[in-house]
C-alpha cells in the first residue's frame, strides 16, 4: 500500500516517512523537534526528514543555507 502511495502521489500520505525507520531509531537517544525549548542552550542530537533549503547572503556577501527538517513532531530549523 505505501508502495502505490509514492507511486501515485509522490509522496507518503497515510504516515509519516520516519515512521518507516522506528524500529532502528527507537535505541537511539535524539530530541524530538515539540522538546526543543527543553534544551535551549545545550548540544543534542536530532533526526529529521530533509524538507527544503535555503541559499541567502550575509552582510559581507558570503553563502550562508537555512535548511529545514521535519520529525513526527514538528518542523524545524
């Protein structure tokens, strides 16, 4: 079924695309994007899904690329 999902629309409709992935990330120790604030100010691990990049200037002229991820959670930075 999620096979003809992606087949037909591109995409994963009926779950999330880390979903998939579960059983090998549930080990691991990463900080879901809705516990963020939480950890302000501290170095953590997270796990996202690629969704869109960024390419802008700084001031002095040099690239600088936003990228945005995406858990089960929410969206980020």
């Amino acid at each position: 079924m999620l096979r003809q999902e992606v087949e037909a629309l591109g995409f994963l409709a009926s779950r999330h695309p880390l979903s998939l992935y579960e059983p090998l990330l549930k080990p691991r120790s990463w900080v879901a994007a809705q516990d963020f604030e939480k950890w302000v100010g501290r170095r953590v691990t997270t796990l996202g899904w690629y969704v869109t990049g960024k390419i802008v200037r700084t001031r002095g002229g040099d690239p600088m690329e936003f990228l945005s991820f995406e858990d089960t959670t929410g969206i980020y930075e």
